[in-house]
C-alpha cells in the first residue's frame, strides 16, 4: 500500500533541554518555574520548551495548542483519511475550505510564483511514483524517464484555483502541502501562546519557531551535524535534507523533488533557512534545496528578511542573507 505522506525529516534537533536543567550553559532553574511538552504533530516528533512559566500555566497553554494542532491536521493533513486534503485530492474539487486550508495553499501558490515553480504543492505525484517503482522493485535504480515524465505531466501549481467558496485541482492531479504544513501549523501554535501572554518558548512541530529567548536573555540553541548551533532568539528555522527520507533499498533517490525535472535534487546536502515566519522558512528550504547558488542568488531579493545556510556536498557551507534581517539567529 503506498503511503500518503513521506516520514517527515528530522534533521536538526533541540539542544537546548527543558530549562529545569541547564540551557545554554546557564546555571539550572527552579523545576516548578519550568515545563516541556512532547508528542506529535503533521506527522513528526513535536515539542514545545517553556521558559519561566508554572507548570499549570503551561498545561492550560498546551491544552490549548494539542486541540489548535487537532483541528490544523483535520485541514492540512495527508495522514487523515477525512481530512481537507486528502478530501481535495479524491474530488478534486473541495467545497468551502475552511480559512486555514486557503491561507496555506495561498502561501504555496504565493511562493511557488516567487521561486519560478521550484515549490510547487503537486509534487505529490512524483512522490506516488517513485514510492510505487521502489514497492515493486525496492533495490532498483531511479525511475525510468517515461515514468518521471508521466508524473509530471500533473505538476504544475498554476493549474490550482482557489475560488470564493472552493478549490479546484486539474483532474490528474494531487497535491501536498508537507513542504510547508509543519511550518504553518509551527506559527499557528506560536501566535497561540503569545496571544497567552507568553513570550519566552521555543516551538518545535517540525521546525523551529521562538517566540522570544530563554527568561534571563539567553537564546535557545538549535543543534546542527557537525557545525555550531543555531543561537535562536526569535523567528523561525526550517531545514531540508534529502537523507531525512531515501527511497529504494540503495537510498537512490530521496523526498525532495525538483519539480523541473521531476528527479531528487542533488545541489546540496543540507539547506538551512531563518525567517519570521515558520512557514516561509518551511517552503522555501524546500524550494532552495533544488536551486543552484546562482539560482538562489537570483531569487533571494524577492524574499526580504530571509538568512540562507546551504552545505554542499564537499561540506563546505554558503551563506546568504536578504535584508531586513533582525538579528535573532546567530
């Protein structure tokens, strides 16, 4: 049975622990001014560290986020059976989608545009294809051409509209919004607990977004393979990387499409991106994954406020920033 969404990838982790022990080398605070949340959420591991906060403060808060992440998937989902998407996906055609299902798939429309199609939500097609060529023969090698071209004669985002009341797809196609979903929910939580009153809280649904820094001023640290930390004080992280999720016995291809060529993009190992929003950062991880230096270079101005790190397959890393930033990862 072919899956509906791939497993999720998990390539940076916390650091930073809960603040009952030590955070960033900070001496240790009191247990009870402290509270960590973990489950899942869009499919992946999820947590949230709260800083400075009782601990009925903080279950009240996450009560509260379990039940906004509930109704989020029951929209966004590829996991649920009933789910906005998965109903969209089968009709092709959804009747009155509800607010969040039309500001997310007009977020990946809007950066789709932006990026010249290098994000595209009806990648899933490909994703289909190349999880049932590796069912069938899980030691072969990529794809044949004709069937890479056959899935893709059912990518193209400008064949999706939102309407008053509906959403349409072409009829071959099937969308996913995995490249941005996390991130979407991330701020939806986010926003959540600072309209609470909290501030300093890390959220982590996928991607990393911090509604500010620990109590005492010190960031929150996002560890990375072989290099520093993220130092995280505000914004979000999201990062992409075609190891988190290969396909075939022989890893010959992985999850991460360019929608181009219909293949697994190969520029780089690890694309890193901060931006204010989760969701932004979430989709345009993806989208610059399959992107040349000078392809990102190219297209960096369209997206203000964004900070890029990309290791190569050599190992060496290429930064790239696009004005305003503010400072809040280092």
């Amino acid at each position: 049975m072919r899956p509906d969404a791939p497993t999720r990838r998990r390539v940076i982790t916390i650091f930073a622990a809960a603040a009952a022990s030590a955070v960033a080398g900070s001496p240790a605070r009191p247990q009870e001014a402290d509270y960590a949340w973990r489950g899942v959420a869009m499919g992946a591991d999820a947590t949230i560290l709260f800083n400075g906060v009782e601990p009925a403060t903080a279950r009240s808060a996450i009560a509260a986020a379990a039940a906004e992440i509930d109704r989020l998937e029951d929209a966004l989902s590829l996991f649920r059976d009933n789910s906005e998407l998965r109903r969209l996906n089968r009709n092709k055609q959804l009747h009155a989608p509800s607010g969040d299902m039309r500001r997310a798939l007009a977020l990946a429309l809007d950066i789709a545009g932006r990026s010249g199609g290098l994000f595209d939500p009806s990648v899933q097609a490909l994703w289909e294809a190349h999880v049932d060529w590796f069912a069938a023969s899980p030691g072969a090698g990529v794809p044949p051409d004709e069937l890479i071209a056959k899935a893709r004669a059912a990518v193209d985002w400008r064949r999706i509209t939102i309407e008053p009341d509906s959403i349409r797809t072409g009829a071959d196609q099937r969308l996913t919004l995995n490249g941005l979903g996390q991130g979407y929910v991330t701020d939806r939580i986010a926003d959540l607990l600072y309209s609470r009153g909290l501030r300093h809280i890390l959220v982590d649904l996928g991607e990393q977004r911090a509604l500010g820094p620990c109590q005492d001023g010190a960031p929150w640290l996002v560890a990375r393979a072989n290099a520093a930390p993220f130092a995280l004080s505000g914004g979000a992280l999201a990062t992409s990387e075609g190891s988190g999720c290969v396909l075939g016995a022989s890893g010959a291809a992985h999850h991460l499409f360019d929608p181009r060529n219909g293949r697994s993009a190969s520029h780089w190992k690890t694309i890193t991106v901060h931006h204010r929003s989760a969701a932004v950062a979430d989709a345009l991880s993806t989208a610059f994954y399959a992107a040349s230096s000078d392809e990102i270079e190219a297209l960096l101005p369209r997206f203000a406020g964004t900070a890029i790190w990309a290791i190569g397959h050599d190992g060496r890393e290429r930064r790239w920033i696009s004005p305003p930033v503010d400072g809040t990862v280092g």
